[in-house]
C-alpha cells in the first residue's frame, strides 16, 4: 500500500532541512527551531514519521495511523526499531536487507559501536543510529534520510538508497542493522 501524503510530507521536509540544519545528540524537534537549527538521528526519523502520519490522517479525514502508534516514534533509536518491530510483527536483519526486500519508506537501525554515551541505557540489538527511507515523488527514486553527526558534514543528509546499502555493506555482513516498516502500523486498523 503506498500512503503518497505521508511520502510527499516526508520529501517535503526532508527538502527543506538537509543541509540546512546541523547535528547535536539528544536534541529532538524542538532543536530545528533553534537559530542554527540541529537534531539527532531519532529526533529526525521520529518527526518524519510523525508528520507524515498526521499528513495521512488529515488527508483521509480519519484516525489511519492511532496517537498511541505516532507517540512510539517520539523516542531513542533502539526504541523506535523495537516499537514499530513489536507492533506490526515485521522486522527484517542484517544480510535480508536489500534495496528490493525493503519496503517502501523502511525504518533502519543499526548499531554502530558501543559509544560511552550509550552505556547508561541498554538499548535492543544494541542500536545507536536511525535512518529513514524516503521516496522522490518525481521518479519514485529511493534515498536514506538521516542526522548523523561525524567529522564530514555533519547534520541532515539525503543519499540515494543503492549508495547508502553499499557504505553500509559492513554493519549488513556483521548483522547489525535492522529494518522495519512504519506505515504498517496502519494496517493493523
């Protein structure tokens, strides 16, 4: 099922944030109103996911995705993988994630090392960052939306889907990502 208002909203917002704001660790959405904008990986997912849930009820003028569904996204990175895995029962792991067994705007987790910051709270499969896949309405082309912060260009960056599992090639082969699908949520309505 293709839910082209929240695809669209996400694209929206996706345009009009990369590049422009920055990355800092433990600021939500509430970070994009600040002067420099910034938000983390889950900040960044979770407003995607939440705006484009929101954009699809109001567009069916009905509740398609519940308050209880769009409030599990408003959290850390492991949690929201675990959520939406939970709640709609798909979850695919490391080497069965591919470009084509990804559904349409998959949620991806991946655990990349053990950071000390994430030593005071045990996180699932040990996941410390999120991505979100992305539809260009235009062409339908596939792209990973992420906050990422690191010594080359820090903050909000788009890449194509094909370009992203190739980088990610290492975290694949070690079974250290995880995807899942958001907009099954509204499925189980």
């Amino acid at each position: 099922m293709i839910f082209e208002t929240a695809e669209m909203t996400m694209w929206w917002l996706v345009q009009l944030y990369t590049g422009r704001a920055g990355y800092q660790r433990g600021v939500k959405a509430e970070g994009l109103s600040a002067s420099r904008p910034v938000i983390d990986c889950s900040g960044w997912t979770g407003l995607l996911l939440t705006k484009a849930m929101q954009a699809e009820n109001d567009a069916a003028g009905r509740a398609v995705f519940g308050t209880a569904d769009m409030q599990s996204v408003q959290t850390w990175s492991d949690r929201i993988i675990q959520e939406i895995g939970t709640r709609t029962g798909f979850i695919l792991e490391g080497q069965e994630i591919t470009a084509i067994s990804l559904p349409r705007c998959a949620t991806i987790g991946l655990k990349m090392g053990e950071p000390a910051w994430a030593s005071n709270h045990r996180r699932p499969r040990g996941i410390t960052h999120i991505v979100q896949v992305v539809r260009r309405p235009e062409d339908d082309a596939s792209f990973v939306s992420e906050s990422f912060g690191g010594s080359v260009l820090p903050g909000i960056s788009l890449t194509p889907l094909g370009e992203w599992l190739a980088l990610s090639q290492p975290h694949l082969r070690a079974g250290e990502m995880w995807a899942v699908d958001p907009f099954r949520l509204a499925l189980r309505m």
